[in-house]
C-alpha cells in the first residue's frame, strides 16, 4: 500500500444492540474506532455495553444517521465497499481478498503518494436479510466472506470482525505485540465515561439545584457512595448507561409535558 488508510464500519438498520456491542469489540481488536450506524432499529443500553466489554470506544463514539442521504452529505470521500452473500441480479459479489486486492492495485486513491489517510467504508447490513439492492447502489464494490459449512449465513459482529481481518491480512498495519507473553493492558480510563458529569446532568434533569450551598450536597454525597470504592470498569459502563438512559427517559418526557401544556 502506497497510501495510509483509516477503516470506518457501518452498520445498516441492525436489530440486536449485541450485535453493536461486540461489533465495537471487534473494532479494537482490529484497529478500527470509527462506528457508524444508519437508521438503527435497536436502542442501545446496557446489553450493548455488555457485549462491547474492554472493546468500548467505538461504541462511545459512535456516529449515526438516519438514513443515507445523511452519511453522503456528512462522511469524507471514501472507498465503500459492501458485504452481502447473495449474490443475485445485478449484484457483481467477489471473495473479500479478490476485492481488497483490486482496490489496493487499481483504485486511483491509492496509487499516490501521500501521508494523508483515505477513508474505506465497510459497510454491513440487518441481521434478518442483509443489505437490500437500494443499500449496495451507494457501494463501490460488493464482497462476500467465504464459508465452508452448510450454512452461509454469519453473525453480523462476526462478519464485521472477519471482513476486517480479511482486510488488514491484505493490506496489513501495526500487529499487535505481547510483552512477556501478556497483553498490553489498555489505559484504566474509558473514553466516553464520565459518570461524575454524568451524574449531576441527572440530578439537574431531576430538579435539583447544585448551585446552592448546602450542609449536606446530594451530588457529594451520591458521589462518595458510588465512586469511592475505585468500581471497575464494568461497574463504570454500568454507571454511565443507566444514567445516560434515565437522563433520555426524563427529557422525553419534559417533552411529552410541554406538548401536552401547549395544546
């Protein structure tokens, strides 16, 4: 490759949130951090943190929009390259490898010398039929991950996972590396977790004032008793996505109460 290149994944309508979850876990462990969604049909909660476990940044930082005319208008110019295993009219579906080779070898992007990264899209569809024909008009190229089994059909985080190893086994990047046999551990922060700002955004959303001065602070207090004891980071993720949803859940209904008050 002549050209660094940054991978970004995208997610058509998916159904499950684990399937989002352990989608952004796949991303670390393949270098990937840029998550995008487009119309999820899912709402993300606890069970997608769950699935994502030490693998979070891509899901914290996830980007959606809500349909395809917002990801034209707002992602960079990029190679977007289509998963799908059917391959019928109109749908001219290669082996991932052939594909990746083509674009590294033919693909006038990369047949220049430049320190700046050109984006590819791999773009991944529901987990009930896939991409649909309208999906794939928005692709540059179709590829299909082989199977070997009766059954053709993957999981979609572990279509993403492998259609990201075809990648890098094809294009390559910065392997991992073991120190003395053990696995460099991550920093102990979480990028996207915040549970002390997190927090008083609640209680403000519940009516508290934190502005005042009083003998006993309710932010202080709550603080200590749940952040005192040093939690996990999976006590943390869990802190973060019950706050962040109630905080949802309290502003959508301040909403219906507005509309209500209005009419």
């Amino acid at each position: 490759m002549k050209r660094p290149f940054e991978v970004r994944i995208v997610l058509v309508r998916t159904i499950y949130e684990r399937n989002v979850g352990a989608t952004s876990r796949a991303m670390s462990n393949m270098g990937a951090e840029k998550l995008i969604l487009i119309d999820p049909q899912c709402e993300l909660t606890y069970e997608a943190q769950q699935a994502a476990a030490t693998g979070q940044t891509g899901l914290q930082n996830r980007t959606v929009y809500g349909s395809w005319d917002d990801f034209l208008a707002k992602e960079p110019e990029s190679i977007k390259v289509a998963f799908t295993a059917r391959d019928g009219k109109g749908r001219q579906v290669r082996d991932m490898e052939e594909v990746f080779q083509d674009i590294a070898s033919k693909s006038p992007q990369f047949q220049v010398q430049s320190e700046v990264p050109y984006v590819l899209h791999l773009i991944f569809g529901p987990e009930d039929w896939g991409l649909a024909g309208e999906d794939l008009e928005h692709a540059n190229f179709c590829a299909c991950i082989p199977t070997f089994g009766e059954n053709w059909s993957l999981n979609l985080a572990q279509a993403t996972l492998l259609g990201m190893f075809g990648l890098r086994r094809a294009w390559g990047g910065d392997r991992t590396k073991l120190d003395g046999g053990k696995i460099r551990r991550a920093p102990q922060g979480i990028e996207g977790i915040n549970p002390e700002q997190t927090l008083k955004i609640w209680l403000e959303e519940m009516g508290f004032d934190l502005t005042r001065q009083r003998k006993i602070n309710v932010f202080t207090v709550l603080r200590r008793m749940l952040l005192q004891n040093t939690p996990t980071k999976k006590e943390l993720v869990i802190l973060e996505t019950v706050l962040q949803q109630s905080i949802r859940k309290l502003r959508e209904w301040k909403e219906l109460q507005k509309r209500d008050n209005n009419q």
